[in-house]
C-alpha cells in the first residue's frame, strides 16, 4: 500500500519533465545521472522564459517598471530559498553560480582573513574536489594544516576518528551531508555540535542533500551551507551559500565591483549591506528566479515526500543491482546505514567507462569517472567507477530496465571473453 502510494510520485510528476520523453539511440532515455544534474521541470522553463520576455532587466539599479519587476522576482528567489532551508534571515542567503564558488567564497573570505600558520582544518577523505581544493589553497596561503576523517569498514564517515582529530587547533570542519559517490548520509548534526564543543566553524555541502530531503539549518546549527541549484531542479549558473548573519557580516567581500558597494572613492570603498556585499556585478538574475520556481515546485511536492519516494527506490537500485553477478556497489548496505538516492558500482572484470558507453547505446545515461572524488577513489582502491543516480521522477521499471540493460552488457562482454 506504502510503495503504491509513493511510486504514485513519479507518475504523477514525469509529464512536468518534457526532456524525459524522448528516444536516445532508438530506445526510451532512462536518465540516471541527477546526482551531476537534475533535469528541469517546465516550471522552471516557464519561469526562466518569462524572466527574458517580460522582465528582463538589471536589478536594484533602474527606476523603471522591469528594473522594478526584475528586482521584486530577484529578491524573491532569494526568500523562497531562505524558507527553504529554515534560515532565519533572508540576508543569509547569498547567490553564486554554483557550490562550488560558494565554498570558495567562505575560503578566500572567512578562510583568509581568519587562519593562522598551524591551525587546522577537517576535512574527510570523500568530500567532492569542490570541498577539498579551496582548502588546500587556503592552506597554501595561510599555513593551515588540513587533516581528514577516513571511512570505516563499512565506507561510511568515521565518527570515532572525526573525534580523535578534533583538537584545540581545529578552527574548521568542512564535510559533505551526502555523499555523491558512496550515497552515505553522514551524521551531520553529531558533526556539528562535536565541533561546536570545540570552538570549530562547520561548513555543510549539501549538494547532494537539498535536493532530496527536507533541510533546517537553524536546527542544524551549521556556520555555513552550500547547495547547487542545478541539482534540485533549477537552472545551471545557480547555487547558494548559507551562513549565520554574525557570520557573514565579520568575513570581508569576495569579488569586488559594482553591486556590493556603498560608496567608491578613488582609493578606497565602503561595501553594501547582506547580502549584496557578497553579490559582486550583474547577478544570473533569470537563474536565480527560476531557481526560486523550482523551490516551489519543490515545496508544492514536499520534500518529506519526495524523501520518502526515494528512500523506497533507493533501496530497489540498491537490492536489484546487488543481485546482478560481479557487481560492487560503493558504500553501506541500507541495512548499514542510511543511503541516498544513487549507486556508484563497478562490475568485476569490466572498466566502468566501457560499462556506460554500452547502456547509453541501451538510452541508459549513468556517469562513470572518479565523480570528482579522486581522493576517495583512491582509498577504495580503485581508479574510477559507474554510478547510476535517481530523483523523484524516476521509476522503478526504469531501475528494472537499467538493471536488464546492465546484465546483456556483461553477458555481451563475457561473450566476447572480457570477463
Ligand atoms: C557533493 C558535491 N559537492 C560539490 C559539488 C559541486 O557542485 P557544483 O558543480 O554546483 O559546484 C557536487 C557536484 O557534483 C557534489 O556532488
């Protein structure tokens, strides 16, 4: 009865995706890469277009009606975003193009003005290449020394070892809410106040979790949030950063010009206000409006929802792909610990890459790759692997499908003798 009702989701959402219903290789598109970026829904198009015909202006600028409208949509986006997350003030919202200029910005702004030679930052081993190469440029320049958290047995974050990297040095911790490549939901709110204990900021990317399960970060306690807005349904060129106001208000601007200022004199400036001083030039004004239309195509859903839903198709991917022969699949069994919607997998014998080119000719799109997780590739020991990823709008015939498509690729690999 639970799983009819939760399957209803995608039934009841797939038309809102036109991109879904076309034929790739002559076959039907199964689309199992919106862990890199989710597909748009027509709201969204919608939004984005009505921005370009009618409104299209720059914002905070002119006197006149679009400037007006631009601006009122603009500022709007940046509320909807705002309740989205249960921030509690609208000038913690900043807009970037994605998260990971967004982790930039809290590293060459907070990380700059704030690290000393010696102090240190923890990482863990699989964070995203966005949450790891700001730091270690950070550590470059300042002298701050990074230190990472490995994976248990299971290939889920080490809690115990977290503590025992915790010190009085620690001014940071910087950690991925969900994995993109093991699927692990980490203990983040364990995270953040063993942290906090300790006097360290915490930084949250949650790129791979905004789009799927309800977030609050003022229940969360995090100093600091990044999401991308491509994941969760909004237009490429959109992200955000979150930060705690106090916060915010201490770190000096990023990028400097037009926008983010109070007054310019030849040789120096006073900036703006939150959140402008962080919104250097003419923003993606269109994107962030049509990522304020998919917050709300989001929320008309709820995230309880679509959380639910994919909790149930999570397991299915993970059950299915299990049973096919010489598959490995990344991370800890859902009787382990909680995972999120997406797989990374190798099949024994065969390379991942080979794997992906062979379902794209079945109209199955799956990633393979190290996922920008080198470093994590590298401690399990391998060099790269496939990944299939899901979202509401997924079905379960689309995971018995893919899972066919997977097993007449090995068959075909065996019978040439790869395998
Ligand atoms: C966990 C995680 N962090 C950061 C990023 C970077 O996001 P963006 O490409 O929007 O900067 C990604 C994108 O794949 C991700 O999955």
């Amino acid at each position: 009865m639970v799983f009819l009702q939760h399957s209803s989701l995608a039934a009841e959402r797939r038309s809102d995706f036109p991109i879904l219903n076309q034929q790739v290789h002559d076959r039907p598109l199964i689309y199992l890469d919106s862990a890199a970026t989710s597909q748009k829904p027509q709201a969204v198009m919608d939004a984005l277009d009505h921005y370009y015909q009618r409104d299209n202006a720059n914002v905070h600028r002119g006197a006149h009606a679009l400037s007006a409208r631009a601006t009122t949509a603009y500022e709007g986006a940046r509320d909807k975003v705002a309740a989205f997350i249960g921030a509690a003030s609208r000038n913690e919202i900043v807009f970037t193009r994605n998260a990971s200029e967004a982790i930039n910005l809290v590293a060459y702004t907070w990380g700059m003005s704030t690290l000393k030679p010696g102090d240190e930052i923890i990482l863990s081993v699989m964070e995203h290449h966005s949450n790891l190469v700001p730091w270690q440029m950070m550590a470059q320049k300042t002298g701050a020394v990074l230190k990472h958290v490995p994976l248990t047995a299971t290939e889920e974050f080490d809690l115990v070892a977290f503590e025992g990297l915790l010190s009085d040095r620690t001014r940071l911790v910087a950690v991925v809410h969900v994995s993109n490549t093991l699927g692990c939901v980490n203990p983040v709110a364990e995270i953040i106040s063993r942290a906090h204990g300790i006097g360290a900021k915490v930084l949250i990317d949650a790129c791979q979790s905004a789009p799927h399960l309800p977030l609050d970060v003022q229940a969360l306690d995090c100093d600091w949030l990044v999401a991308s807005g491509h994941k969760m349904c909004g237009p490429t060129g959109s992200g955000f950063l979150y930060g705690k106001l106090e916060l915010l208000e201490a770190m000096p601007p990023f990028l400097g010009g037009g926008e983010m200022i109070h007054e310019v004199f030849l040789d120096h400036s006073t900036y703006a206000e939150l959140p402008h001083k962080f919104e250097a030039g003419t923003p993606a004004i269109g994107e962030a409006i049509a990522l304020g239309a998919a917050i709300d195509y989001l929320t008309a859903i709820g995230m309880d929802r679509i959380h639910a839903y994919e909790q149930e198709l999570t397991a299915y991917l993970f059950k299915k792909l299990s049973q096919v022969e010489g598959v490995r699949i990344y991370g800890p069994t859902p009787e382990q610990g909680e995972r999120a919607a997406l797989a990374a997998f190798n099949v024994a014998g065969l390379n991942a890459s080979d794997l992906s080119t062979l379902l794209d000719h079945e109209g199955v799109a799956i990633r393979s790759g190290h996922h920008c997780t080198q470093p994590l590739h590298r401690a399990l020991g391998i060099t790269g692997s496939a990944r299939a990823s899901l979202y509401f709008y997924n079905t379960h015939a689309e995971i018995d499908q893919f899972v066919a498509a997977l097993e007449s690729t090995i068959a075909f690999f065996r019978d040439m003798g790869t395998v």
